[in-house]
C-alpha cells in the first residue's frame, strides 16, 4: 500500500464548510481519517453538506461575531472530543468597486467577515490547543493577499493581514507545538466564481492566460494543499503561506504567459 497523508484520530474543524473550498476540505479530511465538523453562516445549507462531506458535526454562526465563534468552536470541540485541526474557510468577496465608491459599511464587512474571522476562530482553537501543546491551523488567504487588485481594498487588505498573522501565531505559538500556515488560492472554480464567470465579470480565457499553468484551479487542489499543511508530513512547516494558484504569484512578465507559450512551440 502506498503511504498517505493519515489524519485518524484528528479533530478537524472547517469553517466556510457549507460550500466551495471549505466544504471540499471537510470532504478530503473525512476521507483521510479525521472526525470533522464544519461550520457556516448558511445554517439551512448545513445538513446537505454535512451529508455531502461525512462531517460528523455541523455547527452555525457567523465567524465575524465573537460569541458566535467562542459557542462554535466549544460546540464543535464538545461533539468530537477535543480539537486538533482547523481550517479558516469562511469568506466573503468584495465589490469590485473602486474604494471612493465603497460604502464604509461594506468595506467593514468584508474586512470582519475574512480577517477578523480568521482571527477570532484562530482565538478560540489556539486556548484549546495550548493547553495539549499540539494543533495545526491553516488559514485562507488569496493571491488578492499578495500583490495589488483594483476594486478589491477590503478583500485584499483582509487576505494580506491574514498572512502576518499566519506567520506571527506561528511564531507566538511554535514552541507550543502549534503549527500555523495559509494556502492562497487562486481563481478556483467553486460556486462563487463560476456565478461570476456566468456574469462574464471575470473573462476565463484572460485568467488562464495569466496563469503559468494555463487553468483554474479545483477545489480538490486546495483541499489537498490544506490537508498536506494539517498534517504531519508538514510536521516542520510554520508560518508558511503557500499560493496554489498554478503559478500566478511566481509569474511578472508583461502580458500573457500564452503569448509566449504558443510562439515558442
Ligand atoms: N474561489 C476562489 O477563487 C478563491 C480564491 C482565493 C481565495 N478564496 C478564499 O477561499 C475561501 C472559500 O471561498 P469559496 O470560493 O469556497 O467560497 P464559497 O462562497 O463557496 O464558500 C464560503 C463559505 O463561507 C461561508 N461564510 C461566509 N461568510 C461567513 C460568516 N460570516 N461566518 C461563517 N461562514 C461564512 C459561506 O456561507 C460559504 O458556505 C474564502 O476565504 C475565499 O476568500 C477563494
């Protein structure tokens, strides 16, 4: 048998489980042998996803509302024993306006709904997990997270202060022998993307030329990077913020990467 990534006897919780990357994620940690509970906003969607993923658990709040997340996460740690693992899903896009033209209100949202979120959920898992010296987090961020879109200054200031505080829990909490990284994703082709792509806000062919690997990415292939981070095999990995975007953040040429791909061949 060949050897795998093995997560028996780990308790996982996935917020922003209810759908696209989250709910993939509880699906493969399922899958890889962890007791998993997820949580979301949408407490109707809940129950499908649970079935969809195995979750042995669901619970429902908003991650943006720090009651909400202290009674999630001592809700999802009293249904499955204990917490070893969490995965910051929950997520909101931004506008696509220019920030002049962003209501302030909305900007807070989104900036609440990404970073706060990711930081009161991480608040919350960490107390558990300092008191057994043993945990692993990985946190959501996006390419958005790494260099500058236009019409996107909440979402993208939110996924880059989810990056500097990846990298300091990792380091508040490495000799606690908590391990704290970020995957950031790409276009990946989940329900929020293909409604924008149905509403040609995004041009698909205009992406995947931009992209080195000339694609979208799969829900499957952030489910496997989040679960490759989770376990031991990333046993010396912390602090890390790992884009699985095929290639976009490596790429700063000017133009398509296409252009040159097809005239080189
Ligand atoms: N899809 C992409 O192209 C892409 C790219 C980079 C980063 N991301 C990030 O990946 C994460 C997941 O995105 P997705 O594309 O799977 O989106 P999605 O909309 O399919 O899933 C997000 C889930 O989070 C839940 N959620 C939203 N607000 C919440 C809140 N306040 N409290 C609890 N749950 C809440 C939603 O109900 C939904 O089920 C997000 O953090 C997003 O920013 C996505």
């Amino acid at each position: 048998m060949r050897p795998a990534i093995d997560l028996s006897g780990r308790r996982a919780l996935v917020t922003g489980g209810a759908s696209g990357i989250g709910e993939e994620t509880a699906r493969l940690l399922t899958e890889l042998g962890a007791a998993v509970a997820i949580a979301d906003i949408e407490r109707d969607r809940l129950g499908e996803a649970q079935e969809r993923t195995g979750a042995a658990a669901a619970v429902a709040g908003d991650v943006a509302d720090a009651d909400d997340v202290e009674r999630m996460v001592a809700e999802a740690a009293a249904a499955l024993g204990g917490l070893d693992l969490v995965f910051n899903s929950a997520g909101i896009g931004d506008d696509l306006v220019p920030l002049h033209e962003q209501a302030v209100e909305r900007w807070q949202r989104v900036v609440d709904v990404n970073l706060r979120g990711t930081y009161l959920v991480c608040r919350a898992a960490g107390r558990i997990m300092l008191e057994q010296r043993r945990g692993a987090i990985v946190n959501v961020s996006s390419i958005v997270g790494l260099g500058g879109f236009p019409g996107r200054t909440a979402y993208g200031v939110a996924k880059a202060g989810i990056n500097h505080l990846t990298r300091t829990l990792a380091c508040e909490w490495g000799p606690a022998g908590i391990r704290v990284n970020a995957i950031a994703p790409a276009y990946t082709l989940t329900p929020m993307v293909r409604s924008l792509l149905d509403r040609q806000v995004f041009d698909p062919g205009r992406l995947e030329r931009r992209t080195p690997l000339g694609r979208l990415g799969e829900t499957a292939e952030m489910a496997q990077a989040a679960a490759f981070l989770l376990s031991d095999w990333a046993s010396y990995i912390t602090g890390a913020v790992l884009p699985v975007d095929g290639g976009w953040s490596a790429y700063g040429a000017a133009g398509d990467v296409d252009a040159i791909r097809h005239e080189g061949a």
